[in-house]
C-alpha cells in the first residue's frame, strides 16, 4: 500500500486554515487585531499567508478586515448608532479615519449614510408599497392601505 | 424588451429562520424589510456583488398566492428538497465550501468536477437546494 505524500493532501489543509483566519477576522474584527495575530490563527508565515489569502478572497487580509469593519459600520449606523460610538466599537482608533475609509469603500461620510438610511426606513414605514413590485403586493392584498396600516 | 430580472422569489417555511440563514449564515445583504402589518412582512435580500437583483424570501402561506390547501402541499414539498431554485457563484468554491460547512450549512454535495463545471450543492433552511460554482 503506498503511503499517502504531504502532496496528496495540500489543498484541503490550506483552505481550512485560511479560512479559519478569515472566520477569525470575521469574529474578532473589533479586537486590536494585527497581521501577526492573523497568521498567527492560520500558523503560517506573514508573507505566506498574506499571498494564499489574497489569492483565495482577492483581498489582502488588512484589506478584508477594514472591509469587515466597514460593513459592520454600516450596520451599527442602520441601528441609529452614533459615528464616534461605531468608529471604536469596529475597532477604529480615530474617528477622522474611520471617516475617510468609510468614503473611501461607500462614497458617502457615515453621517450621510445613516441619514440616507433613515429616510428610507420612514419611507418604508410610510409607503410600503412604492418599496413591492404591484404584482406581489395584489396577489398579498397590499393593495389598500388600510389592510396593512 | 426584456432588459433585466429585478425580483426571483424563494419559498421559505419561516421567514425569521430564512433571515439568519441568508443574512447571517450566507452574508448577503437585506435590500428591504418592510412590516406589512401583523404577522406579515415583505423581506428582500441580494448577494453581495449584485444588489440590483431583489431575492425576495417569500413565506408559504394561506392567502391570495396559495388557496384551498395549496400552502400545506407546497410546504411538504420544500421541506421534501423538491426545488432547486438557481444557481449561486463564489470566487473560490474550496474556500466558500469550507466557510459554509463551519457555519453549519448542508451540503447535498461537495465540491466536484462535473463535465460541466465545478460544483457543489447546499440546502437552505427550508429545504431549498442550490448549486455553488465558481466564477470562470
């Protein structure tokens, strides 16, 4: 019986660890999380896990982890959360920079885009309908205001 | 002209239970949620990469869309794994595999070399199944 080589086996075994690390920023994105700690999870070499990550999500890992933080912004904001308060609740140390990465990934500041979310939401409290396709909204019997109000 | 599809609906036994799966388990994005008054809700969601495109989670139930027994008999049938509503793409399916099956999701099948392609087969909530390939 031939034993089975290192070689039989390598694409498995990597993935599981590099996605145990992209678990781990997706979980502790908040935490003062560097590089180091990341590899770290994925017990692998800095510059080695960095190009196996990038190649598998397209994205450094620093990259994906302001990512997560910017998505996680995004829904903190949408539960009415002040800026200050999202910027180091996802793990930011300045508000000016949470700022600008903010900009820089949704072309909007935080403020604007909680505002933007808000409108929507009382236009959705408000109007409903403008929000379904009239097709959908008739087969549920949307239709009349009354039967939803 | 047909231009585009705006709207494909999935037929879900809980609409709170289909939210975690696809929001919390899948990651994708909540277009809109909208009360409907009691115990009715309109709830969309897209993929990440294609907003433009409004999945809407729609429950089985008795009304206007299912009459006379038909939401009993199209519940048994989802929870049966009869449909098999579209097909989803990802990046790298090894990666997106591995990060489902640590979430918890079913797979039907694990990433295979079809003649056709690269693929897999996951199971929402429901019972829904939908075919995982990877972006040529």
């Amino acid at each position: 019986m031939r034993i089975p080589m290192k070689s039989d086996f390598p694409k498995i075994y990597i993935y599981k660890r590099i996605v145990q690390a992209k678990l781990f920023i997706d979980t502790h994105f908040d935490d003062c999380i560097d590089l180091n700690n990341i590899a770290d999870e994925a017990y692998f070499s800095k510059f080695h896990f960095i190009r196996l990550f990038k190649t598998i999500y397209g994205k450094t890992p620093h990259q994906y982890l302001t990512k997560v933080r910017i998505e996680n912004a995004i829904r903190l904001l949408q539960k009415g959360m002040s800026v200050t308060d999202v910027s180091f609740f996802v793990g930011f140390t300045s508000v000016s920079s949470f700022t600008d990465l903010f900009k820089r990934y949704t072309k909007m500041s935080p403020s604007a885009y909680q505002r933007q979310f808000m409108e929507k939401q009382e236009q959705i409290k408000t109007d409903p309908l403008q929000f379904i396709p009239a097709c959908f909204a008739e087969q549920k019997g949307w239709t009349q205001k009354s039967n939803f109000q | 002209m047909i231009t585009q599809l705006s709207h494909v609906s999935i037929f879900v036994l809980n609409q709170d239970s289909a939210y975690d799966f696809y929001v919390n388990k899948l990651g994708f994005k909540v277009h809109t949620d909208a009360p409907m008054g009691p115990g009715m809700r309109w709830l969309t969601v897209c993929t990440p990469e294609q907003p433009e495109l409004e999945i809407t989670l729609m429950p089985i139930e008795d009304g206007m869309m299912f009459k006379d027994g038909a939401a009993e008999q199209m519940r048994e049938l989802v929870k049966k794994g009869t449909f098999g509503f579209g097909v989803f793409e990802c990046n790298d399916l090894n990666a997106t595999y591995e990060e489902m099956k640590a979430k918890g999701i079913v797979f039907k099948k694990p990433p295979t070399k079809e003649f056709y392609g690269y693929e897999a087969l996951f199971v929402d909530d429901s019972g829904n199944w939908f075919s995982l390939g990877q972006k040529k």
